[in-house]
C-alpha cells in the first residue's frame, strides 16, 4: 500500500513538473518572440533624426495614421528599386477604391550620394505617394536594422559603386505595427490582397 502511495506521489510530481516546464518554455518562446519582433515604426522614427525628400523631418506624424509599405534602396538602383516603387505606385493607385489611403516609403541606403534634394528630383519619375526618406548612415542603420535589412557596399570601376541589399517590402498598419512583407517579385494579385488587406488592421 505504502508503495502504491509512493508511485502515485511520484506520478503527480512528475505531471506538475512537465507541466510547469510546458507553460516555462511558451512564456520563454513569447519573451524572445517579442523581444525580436519588430518595433513599431513609429517609437523607432521618433528617435531618429531623419528628413523626407521635401526637406521637412520625418516622423511619426509623417505617416498621417495610415497604412505604409516601406523599402529600403538607392537612388542609383538600375533594376530592383525603380521597379518596386513603380510597381507599389501602381498597384495601390489601382486599388484607390478599396483601399484607405497608403504610404510608400523609401528609404535610402546611401545617404552619401542620396542627399534630400536628390531625392526629390528621383521621385518626381513615380506618382506623389512616395515618401523618399534620408539621414545619417547611422540613423537609417537603426531604421533598417528593426526588419533586418541587409546591404553591403559592392566596388565598381572608376572608384564608382553600387549596393547589393535586402528588396523585401516591409507592411506597417496605420498604428505603425509589423504586419508582414512583400517579397521581390511576388505576384501582383498576391501584393493586391496583401496590401488590401493591410488596410483592415
């Protein structure tokens, strides 16, 4: 009987013990999920010293509380950037009718050629939706890091050079909030419902 007792015992600890390292490892799992998750954008901007292709700084009131696509590039971009920002402008003027209206962002990799008025002049080739973004290398830096955006500096000839960088489309609802991507060269009807639903968060 006394043996039964201490099977019983040992079979309840050994079920709270499980258990309790269940609800450990999810609390842990969702602590570093949301350590790693992006910040809102707009805690993040606030901090930063940055300027939109207008000349004016560029913060959280910048985004009018609605949705925004944000992509990092460069100006001297042969292929990648052009095509993006052509591609969102389109897509979202398309989409006029269903959608609330929508921010694109463009954020410069290369502070050093991509000066505000350069910026400017580059964007007045796509619609008025587009909010070219620029700053100090270390501050658009911080901006990317919270996505993850890579670039590297790739020499050219003639002391020239280019960038290879991360061309993924970061979604931001109209709170400023991570709500997914958009990869280069996705399908346009796949971008369509993604954008289209971005305006319902």
């Amino acid at each position: 009987m006394e043996i039964e007792k201490k099977k019983r015992f040992l079979l309840i600890v050994i079920t709270i013990s499980f258990i309790l390292l269940l609800i450990s490892t999810f609390l842990l799992s969702e602590y570093i999920a949301n350590k790693n998750a992006p910040k809102k954008v707009t805690t993040i901007i606030e901090s930063l010293n940055l300027i939109d292709h207008k000349g004016s700084p560029f913060k959280s009131s910048s985004l009018k509380q609605q949705p925004s696509l944000i992509f990092f590039g460069f100006t001297h971009c042969p292929e990648v950037c052009p095509t993006t920002l052509g591609e969102l402008s389109e897509i979202t003027g398309d989409l006029k009718s269903k959608i609330i209206p929508t921010n694109i962002i463009f954020v410069t990799l290369d502070p050093v050629r991509d000066t505000q008025n350069l910026l400017n002049q580059y964007l007045k080739n796509f619609d008025d939706n587009i909010i070219g973004v620029t700053g100090s290398i270390e501050d658009l830096r911080e901006l990317g890091d919270n996505w993850g955006v890579y670039y590297e500096r790739v020499s050219l000839k003639n002391n020239d050079y280019t960038l290879n960088h991360t061309a993924t489309v970061f979604m931001i609802d109209r709170d400023g909030n991570y709500r997914g991507t958009i990869a280069w060269g996705e399908n346009e009807n796949s971008i369509a419902q993604k954008i289209i639903r971005l305006s319902t968060y």
